[in-house]
C-alpha cells in the first residue's frame, strides 16, 4: 500500500511507478523539516521540498509495493 510516509535518512522507498530511492539528507530550518534529498538506484540525485515529499505515493515496504505493481 503506497501512502504518505514520514523520511527516514538511510531508508529505502519505492514509488507508485516501482521506482526505488533512498533518502541520503534531511535539510532542516527552525527545526521543522524543509527538504530532502533523494536519491534513485541509478545513481541520479533530486531535492524535493516537504509539499512535494508528502505528495509522492511511496512504500517503505519493499515487498509488499512490488506485489502491488505486479497486481496492476
């Protein structure tokens, strides 16, 4: 089940479209989270603020999001 998920830095997700990423950095500002960096299995790096973090489908349940796209 893909939901919103809270980064984890070191933690692996997978988005809707099977996509794995790691959270490398948390960047942070009056002590609330502004930012991430991710970083995809292909080596390819993208900031993305909270909004768009919170916007993304993801699982941290690697098993059970690869069951759910073979399903689709």
């Amino acid at each position: 089940m893909f939901t919103k998920q809270q980064p984890v830095v070191g933690a692996w997700y997978v988005n809707r479209t099977g996509k794995l990423m790691k959270v490398k950095l948390m960047a942070w500002r009056h002590q609330q989270p502004e930012s991430v960096l991710i970083e995809y299995l292909d080596g390819n790096r993208s900031v993305v603020d909270m909004n768009a973090w919170y916007s993304l489908e993801l699982s941290r349940n690697l098993q059970q999001a690869a069951r759910s796209l073979l399903q689709q």
